[in-house]
C-alpha cells in the first residue's frame, strides 16, 4: 500500500509528491536488489536471484496505484511494487536468506513470496498462473457484494505465450473483473527476443481479441507510468473490466544473477534507458529535490538495508527437526506415512 | 430412492443453503444443470451462485484457488475428470502447495466425473485419483456409494484443504438408496463393505460393486470375503486394511485405473512394509490393463476389472 | 482430398463445379449423419453422436481448400470437410459402429477417427490440442525443406477460450507456418451462449492480436465459404502465415443426439438459416441443377450410405482376445504386467 | 572427464548429426544454449535445427506431436521438469494414445531437467517419472549415470514410441566419467550397479548415487549390500530386481519422489506379488517426505532420502 503523503494543496503538489514517492520505492528496490546480488555473488543465498533493474518505475506505479484492500499478485522483477504495496524489508530478506521468522519460513525462497490473506499474493513459478488466480479474488469479492477493489498482476513479454495468460484474461473480461494486468515487455524471456515469441505488430494490439481496454506505456517514464497505472485503477475501479497494460523497457540486468545476459543485442543495449536515472534527472530537473537530497536519501535507504540484513543473519535458519512435515492443514486428514 | 448422482446434487444444494461461502463453476453447471445435471436446478434455487464457466479449465481451477484464498469455498466441475488434464497445474502445484508455503489454506473442491462406462472411450473414462493422490497437500476421496457421495461432499466442503472429489460416472444412475445418510464415516475411515475370513479384498469407488459381486460369486463356493471400501485414497486408512488382513491372511487390491502406480500398488506397498508377517499368501492387484480406455464395448469390458476377473484372481489366491 | 471435377472452361463453370462438388459433400455428410443419429436412437450405436448439422458449408469448404498432401485435423462438426478430404463412407461407419476393421479398430470412436499417415490427424476430445499438432506437422515439412503444402484444423467458440488454441496459433504465427484455423462460431459451447465465453466485439479481432491474417464468412453461404476457404489456402500457400477465419452460424442440433438443445435462445432460432437449403435455392435459381436432379442426388447418396452401413454391420466387432493389449509400439520395451 | 550433462549434449549431437529427422525444440535452448546449457553450441553446428520456442510448454509437445506423425524424431527439452505440467495433457492424452489409436507411433522424446538441487524450492526440483510411468504409452527413463545419460539419450531418440526423458540436475556437474560409452545395456534391463548378499537395494536417478554411498557405508559395518540401478522406470526390470531378491532376502526401495504411489510401491508391489517367498523380511521403501520440495538446504537435505538416512533404515532391515 502507499505510504501516506501530506495531503497535497494543487495537482502539481500532488503529482510531485507521487513522484517523489514513487522514485523512493525505486530506489529502495534498486538498492535492495542490489544487496541480494551482493550476497548472492558472495554464497549467502541458495537458490537463483533474480532482480527488476530497469523495471522499477513500472513495478512501483503498479503497487502505488493499488490501495489497502486491493489484490496484488507480482512476478519476479516486482520489488519496487512489493515494497509500494507494503511489503516490509524483513520479509525480503527474511525470505532470500532462509529465516525460519520469514513469511515462507524457509520452505519457499527468493521471490516466490507473498502474505496472501494480505492480499499480497505469493507467486508459483509457472508463468501466468497468477492471473486466473487474482481474478477469482476479485470474483470472490463481486459474489459477495463488495466492490471498490480492484487487483494487479504483472508478467513479462514471455509470459504472454502461455495458456493460462489468455484463459485468465479471457475469464476475467467475460466477468468483466476489475483486474490490471501489467505486460512489462522488456525485449528478453530469459535468452529469447520477442521476435521468437510473437508477432503482432504491438503487444497492445491483444486487449481487442478480449474486449478489454488496452494501454501502452514507456516503463522508463516514471510519470508516464503513474498516469497510466493510476487511470487504469480508476477505470477498473470504475467497472470498465480488465486492463491491459504493455509496458515497454529492456532488461537492465541478466535473467538472473547468474546470467551475463551476452545475447542482449547491442543495438537495443545501446539505446536503453534506465528508469531510476531518468527520474534521478527529472527530480533534479524539476528542482524537488537537489543532488544532495537524492545521495541522502540513498544513505538513508542504504542504511534502512543493511539493518534488515544484519537483523536476518542473526536470525535462525528452519529446522527440520522440529518442521511439520506435512501439507495438509486439517490434522486428522494427514496421511499416515511411516517414519523412513 | 435417490441416485448417486442426485446424492452429489443435494451435497451442493446443502452446500449453497448452508454456506454462503459456497460457490459452483464449470462448463454448463447453471440453468443446463451440467453434463450429467449434477448441478439440475441449482442456479435457480440460488442465483448468482451457480457459474457457466468459459472453456478453460486451467483458469476456472485458478479462480477458484484466488476465491478460496479470498474466504470462499469453491466447488469446480470439470465437465469429465480426463479434462482436468488441462488444469492440473493449477491443482497440483498452486492449489497443493499453498497452506505448505504460505500457511494459508486452499479450501477448493474439483468434482472429477471419474471412470468407464460403454462406449466412452479413451478422452472421457479415466480414473484420475492416483495422479492426484502422488502430489503432497491434496485430500483425494473416492466415494463408492450414494451415502458416501452425499456425505463426503459435504465434508470436502468443509475441509480447509484442496479436495479432488473422484465420482464415478457408471454409479451416477445405477446405483440407488432409499435416503440420504444422516450420519457418515469421516474421510481418512475405511469401511468393512462384507464382512469375512478367508480373503481381503480391497476396492474403492465403481470397483467396490464389483469386489461385492464376487464376493457373493464366491460366497456360493463357500468362501467368505472380506470387502473393504477404502473411501478416499488419500488419506488411505491403512489400519483397516491391516486389521483386515491380519483377519484373513490374503489380499487381493481392485482398482479400475491403470497398472503402473497407483492405489492397488500403494495399498500393497502399506501392507507389505507394515503387515508382512500377517500375509499368509502374495497380495495379488488387479487393475485395467495398461492401454487407454477403449471405446467398444467388447474391449472395455475387457479392460477393466470385473467381477468375473477379480473371482478368478480371487479362486487362485484362495487356493494358494 | 477434392475428387476430380473435370476441368473447367470458365471461371463461371469453375465456380458451378465447385459449389455442385461442395453440395454434393455437403448432402452426403448431412444424410450420413441422420443416418448416425437414426442408428443412434435406435440403441445400435454406443457412446456419443455429435453431427456438424448447419455446419455442412463451411466445413465442406475448408475440405475443398485443401489438396492431396496437406493436412486437416477436423473437429467434431466437421463430416462435410471430412468427405470432401478423402474420408471413405466405410470409415465413417466402421468407426462409429466399432468394426475392428475400421481405421481406430473399436478402439477409439465416433468423430475420434483419423488416418494421421494420409495427413488426416485423429482429434483428441480436448479442445485446442490438435492446433499445435497441426502446427507441427506444417513445421517439420519446414524443416525438411518441403513447401506447397498447407494445414487445417477446426475449432468452435468454445474452444477459442483453452490456453491451447492461444499457444497452438501463436506458435504458427511466429514460425509462420502454413495453417488455416477455421473456427466455427455456432453461437454455443455445449449449452454455453457466447456471452459467457468472450465479450470481444468480434472473433475475428483477435487476429491483429496474434499477427495473423483473419477473415470473417457466413457460414450459411457456401458461395462465401468457398471463397473465403479458397482465399485463405491461397494466402497460407503463397506464405503469408496462419489464416484465421471466423465463420458464423447456429448449429442446428443439440450438441450431441442425447441433448434437445431447449436451451438455444428462440429469436436466434427463428433467424437461423439452414446452408444445405440455402444452397439448394441458390443450384436452383441459378439453374444449376432441377429439383428432379437433387432428388435424385439424395436418392443416389442415400444408397451409397445404406450400402455402407450395411457392409458394416456384417464386419465383424473387435475381440479382446485377440487384442493386442499394449499402447507400446516397440515389442521390446512393454512393460511386463502379469496377466490378471 | 566427461559430466552426465555433457553425455547429454553429446547424446544430441550425435542424434542431429546421424539422423536428419532429429531437431531440438524448447526454450532458450538455440545459441543460449538452453538453462542448463544442454544444447550448448548445437544450433551453431545444426543450423535451422535446434529451435528456440515461445514460452508454450502445451504447444511445444503439441506440435512435436504433429512433427512426429509427419516423420520426424523431435526432442523437447523442457525447461525444468516441473514445468511438463503445462504440457502434460499433451503427453498423456494425444502422444501416449496415438500408436494405440491410430497404430502411428509417436517418436519424440520429452527432456525433462528432474529432481532437486539446493535452494531450488517447490517448482524447480520435482521428480514426474511416476506422474508419467502411470500412462500406458510412453517409456520413462531415468539414467543414472554419464553413460547411460548418454546411451539411453540415443536409444530414446531411436524408440519410436514417446519417452519421457528424466534427467537428474544434481547430477549434471558433480557426476563424471573418463568416456562416452560404446555399448550400453537395452533399455529395459536394469543394472546390478553393486553386488551383495545381504540386501537389495533398488534405486534409479540420483538417488543410485545414495544407495551407494550407503552401501561403502554399510560395507565398513561388514554388511555386502547389492544395489540395483533400475535406469528405466517404464518399462520396469521386475526379474533383475526379483533375481536380486532371490539373493539377499530383504529390499529397500530407494526414490526421490514424493511417497504416495510411484516407483518404490510400484516395485515394491511386484515383488510382493512374484516374489513374496524370496522375501525374508518385510519390503521397505524410502522416499522424499509429503510436502512439497522445499526451499531451504537443511530442510531440502531432511526432505529427501540421503545415503545417512537409507543407511539408518537398511540397518533396521538388517536386523529383522
Ligand atoms: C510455464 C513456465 N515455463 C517456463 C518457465 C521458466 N522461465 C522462468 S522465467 C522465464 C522467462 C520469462 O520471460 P518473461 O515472461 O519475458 O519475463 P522476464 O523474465 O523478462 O521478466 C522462463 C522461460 C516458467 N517459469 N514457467
Ligand atoms: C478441454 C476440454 N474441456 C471440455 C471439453 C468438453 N466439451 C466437449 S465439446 C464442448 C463444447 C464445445 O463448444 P465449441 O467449441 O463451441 O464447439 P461446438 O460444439 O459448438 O461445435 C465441451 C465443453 C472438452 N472436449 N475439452
Ligand atoms: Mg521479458
Ligand atoms: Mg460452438
């Protein structure tokens, strides 16, 4: 959820202030990220890494535009939004690191977290699974008469290929539900070029085939991604159905830490922009903020980090000695599996 | 007298008056009242309740995992269990996992019209529950009789955890009682179907019929078989079965799907490890044999276990 | 496979000839069917019937777009296309009526037939898989550097809605392989009205969406449909990638012979059309044919489908004792069951 | 040295190169060289022939499908087992029944990245052989070491009917053998990996690599332990396994997949029934614990079965 702003006194106030806002998640989760690459690198944590470098102003406009009450279901490269829509740093790293105190307690790792009765869902790995998934929340709330809520869920040019996109979307606009879904298309899934993987002259050119309004952004415009995210909350909000957002942007980073990304081609490379620079130029083009606010706040948020890491590293890993090994919640329908 | 499948209607319309949690979704379940009409007049008995769902299995089992977490208790009909193929992933990697992983449970119930009948052939005949049963954090109930799919429904509902409810279609319209139970087994309990000493033979779901059928042959030869109706297969009640055998000293485990894997192999697998010494012979299973489901009837009637087959198997083992 | 019509001498009697040719399957397919659905009631059929009644045109079209070497992979309303691609009435009955003699040999049934060698693929029940398969089929002549030919496969409403026609025409699209997705707009699934299967505006805009050419026909016009057909299997021949067509109608019959269909709304069935009769007026009124001819042509299939029918019913059933009960190909890798 | 990985790359070389029916199909796998770099340099040797697919596991199989039945011998590789979930309804229902329906075999082969590694979690470490063992139709391997990754690769490209081609991760790196092979054993016939007289133990995959290491163990307590390598699930080698039995008297049966169902009650299962009399003490099996994988190394390493674990309940099976 956004953190609360003074209320602002004029529309230029207002949209300075969720900029300001904005970039501050963004830097939170760039510098987050770049932690957990910092510790990757160094064998503190098992299991892949996977960072939103390049992809934050899109995430963070996506998690500013939900409200307490709203649905969020992120994808890998969502830290700036995770953290917009409230997710504190302990359960970052808490999770990254193994603690047993983390809200996956050890069992699931690295970005597939979540506190689902929070709205905040917690991710499964097959892409486009969450889609269906946030709809029926939303499905769940018009059976019961609720309405003002809205959800967001976010997947990658790649994504787009499967089934359970196109089904979920699909059932979402004959429901008519009030869901965002956000296509960051960053050029790459993993190592394969778009050209591999559609080719329809704009990704946009979808929301038509299912009846759903549809809305392309410049994820390196950090304004343009406040504007568009926030008009497709309120016309979602406002019963117009799903939304279909395609966000264009290049992956600033490799799949995961493990992945030089050498296939990235030049040209694209070349003419990237990184939405954290632009902004960092736009604040201080604007004069919200000078340099020396920009590096404070970056003191700040760095040292805000390197707490939560060193609370985390204190903390104890699981322990399979006293771990419930099952995965049914009703005790008795527990399956009576001898001792090996 | 009441149907198999009227029983599995009524469950849904004391689901829906007594929960307003509950919702039904699947393809044709509203005012067409489904495929089999397992859902005959339950979208007029409560409207906005009962749910056509688009053609699109993988999404109908995710909005309802969404809805659960959500608070609410979701039953799915896949309009035949051999479709839920295109929405396993859903069930067995969202659905399954997410108490273990997120401490939240999934209280979802995914009805499978399960098993062969005549001329239905390979795309609308299989027995699903071992798929199911293999994956951690799944309830998997197998009812073999009218109370059963009454009561057991019912329970699936209330049970926080994800239930694949397995029907079985050549019961829908055969099988008749004279009520609806009010008073049932809970899941996780096997039931002693006949009562003997000389044989165990354990079955679930349409092959429980069938193992009573040879038990009565047998019966006529002067043979006493025990049936046991294992209920649901996971949990499977493997006590009963043990007390069971440590009765007669042979076993013999019926089951309708195919060979390799299984229930008939994980029933086995329980009694050899746990009951060995009560074995006064080999357990012997029988199951379909290890080709698709054919369409003819001539094959079909083959394929699948029967009371005559599972007497023969049965007349063997007696004798060793 | 189209059966030869002499050649034409004028673009005007090559049009007469293939509307007479297309007729001609279309009659043959709808009298076969009656006879299905009379042998049906009658107890002599086991399992399922679903006739393509209303659907004749345009799946007699898509038949006739495709030559000797392609490949078709038709759909449950699809006898028509079935006819006109070479199927044999022999097939059609030994099919239904379990002959061991019969392509599927009793072991599969009804409209699951197919002779996957003679590049006329064998559906599965679920909906969408077979679009992939054609796809691959159209990729391996690709590969091996084969070109000329192309593919059709069918599709209704309904089943637009699975992740595998999205996965199955994407995939064409991108290797732009020579595919027609003919899909049969019947204004139901089962007893499921449009409304609850998409809210696009049309069908046909989900094209733009894949980057594939899409076009729209009346499905009751079989002037229409053969042209549009002819132009499609000309555009994917020529290399212009997949070709979706979206063609409507209101299917004529209840989905399958078991259902009365009461669910059909009556404004949409007081407006149907029927396309064998609709082309029966048009050979009419061109002065085509006389009502005498397509009596006699009725008479003429007819007799064909009794002689069918009855050569069938001598043949003997499939014998499980003499069944080869393995879905393994390689002797030596069946798995050894003990017999039970 | 040459690693499991490699054999397995090599495996697909020499497949491109001898037949020209065989292309590659699977994501990431063209000049990137696939997740696990598998396909390393092959679409640069093959050019036109090793495919980068969209991110369609359904309409990967699907079309493999469609390429088999029009005479080609595609491999697939997914990119991790667990993700075959997507692509299971083609598998089972449309590759599996084809030879049985149509009498066309179905050629392809379905590379499936299998088991667990530390810190892969849920959805990065699961073992499906058991999940596909139980439909009629397709072969599961499950080579254990370099050389059978090598040899069975090619056999299964060879098979005309469709296999599903289980290879472990962890094995990829740590395990290595001085050369490719030039013989190798059918598919079909198990392997006697380690001989003994005391007790059998039966294993495949990674979990060969356990029993073994559990064997030296034992060795140093004076136990002989006889291992078998079953390297293919589907079609199972009951008489090596049985003949094995005949030996020792007692059996463990080692997997990594979860417990209920698969291949250990599967085996166990037949020996119970064949071979009951050769037992001299109860079957036992081990498997993974009934959760899903989990992420955590000190949980993952408790989660499945290690050579410290097998050797605990051996030692128990020793003393009955
Ligand atoms: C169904 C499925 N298949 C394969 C994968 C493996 N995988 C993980 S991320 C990824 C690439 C995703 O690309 P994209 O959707 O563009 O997202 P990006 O990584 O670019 O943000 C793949 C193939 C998966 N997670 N799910
Ligand atoms: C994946 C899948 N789910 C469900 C079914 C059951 N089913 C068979 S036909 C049918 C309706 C199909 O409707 P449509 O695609 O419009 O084709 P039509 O029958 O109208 O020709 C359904 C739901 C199926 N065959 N496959
Ligand atoms: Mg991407
Ligand atoms: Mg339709």
């Amino acid at each position: 959820m956004s953190s609360p702003a003074a209320a602002p006194t004029s529309r230029t106030d207002h949209i300075q202030a969720r900029y300001i806002e904005a970039y501050r998640w963004m830097l939170l989760a760039r510098i987050t990220e770049e932690k957990i690459a910092t510790l990757y690198r160094g064998g503190k944590i098992v299991g892949g890494v996977f960072i939103g470098k390049g992809q934050e102003a899109l995430s963070a406009a996506t998690g500013m535009a939900l409200r307490p009450g709203d649905v969020f279901a992120p994808l890998i490269r969502d830290q700036a939004g995770r953290f917009a829509f409230g997710e504190s740093l302990l359960d970052v790293f808490r999770t990254y690191l193994g603690s047993r105190l983390g809200p996956m307690r050890g069992r699931d790792g690295n970005v597939h977290r979540g506190r689902p009765r929070e709205g905040y869902l917690a991710m499964v790995s097959h892409l486009g699974a969450m889609v269906p998934a946030v709809a029926g929340v939303l499905l769940a709330r018009r059976l019961r008469g609720e309405s003002g809520t809205i959800g967001a869920t976010c997947l990658g040019d790649g994504a787009t290929s499967t089934g359970a996109f196109h089904e979920g979307l699909n059932l979402a606009a004959v429901e008519k539900l009030p869901l965002i879904l956000v296509v960051a298309n960053n050029q790459y899934a993993y190592s394969t070029p778009t050209s591999r993987q559609f080719v329809c002259a704009d990704l946009v050119d979808r929301a038509a085939g299912y009846g759903v309004e549809g809305r392309s952004v410049d994820a390196t415009d950090l304004a343009a991604c406040l504007a568009t995210l926030q008009e497709a909350a309120d016309r979602a909000r406002a019963g117009h159905g799903p939304q279909l957002i395609i966000a264009s942007l290049l992956r600033l980073a490799g799949h995961g830490e493990h992945d030089d990304a050498g296939y990235v081609d030049p040209v694209l490379k070349k003419a990237a922009r990184d939405c954290l620079t632009v902004a960092e130029q736009h604040i201080i083009g604007e004069q919200w903020a000078t340099a020396a606010d920009l590096k404070t706040w970056r003191m700040e948020v760095t040292r805000k980090i390197e707490d939560a890491i060193a609370t985390t590293l204190r903390e104890p890993p699981p322990d399979p000695g006293d771990e419930q090994w099952t995965a049914v919640s009703t005790p008795r329908l527990r399956d009576g599996f001898f001792e090996a | 007298m009441i149907t198999y499948l009227e029983a599995i209607r009524e469950a849904q319309h004391k689901a829906l008056a007594d929960d307003p949690r509950v919702y039904l979704y699947g393809q044709d379940i509203g005012n067409f009242g489904g495929a089999f009409k397992a859902t005959k007049g339950l979208a007029k008995d409560f409207p906005g309740r009962v749910l056509d769902a688009p053609l699109s299995e993988d999404a109908i089992i995710g909005s309802a995992i969404g809805a659960a977490i959500d608070g609410m208790r979701p039953i799915v009909e896949m309009q035949f269990a051999d479709f839920s193929t295109c929405g396993l992933n859903q069930i067995i990697n969202h659905a399954a996992t997410l108490y273990w992983r997120t401490n939240i449970p999934c209280p979802i119930v995914v009805r499978l019209p399960s098993g062969g009948t005549a001329g239905a052939g390979p795309f609308h005949s299989q027995s699903m529950e071992a798929l199911y049963a293999h994956y951690p954090g799944l309830i998997v109930m197998t009812p073999a009789t009218v109370e059963d799919a009454y009561s057991m429904l019912l329970e699936a509902v209330a049970i926080d955890d994800p239930v694949i409810f397995c029907e079985h279609k050549y019961l829908y319209y055969h099988l008749k009682a004279p009520a609806l139970p009010t008073e049932a087994l809970p899941t996780g309990k096997a039931r002693v179907a006949r009562q003997g000493r000389d044989m165990t033979i354990v079955a679930y779901s349409a092959m429980v019929h069938e193992a009573l059928a040879c038990a009565d042959e047998l019966a006529s030869e002067g043979w006493q078989i025990e049936v046991i109706d294992l209920r649901s297969v996971k949990p499977l009640d493997t006590d009963t079965v043990l007390a069971s055998v440590a009765r007669t000293g042979r076993l013999l485990v019926v089951g309708e799907a195919f060979p390799w894997g299984g229930v008939t192999a994980e029933v086995i697998a329980r009694v050899a490890q746990e009951g060995f010494s009560l074995l006064d012979a080999p357990p012997v299973r029988i199951n379909a044999k290890d080709t698709p489901v054919p369409y003819h009837p001539n094959l079909w009637g083959t394929h699948r276990p029967t009371a005559r087959t599972i007497a023969a198997e049965a007349r063997k083992l007696l004798h060793l």
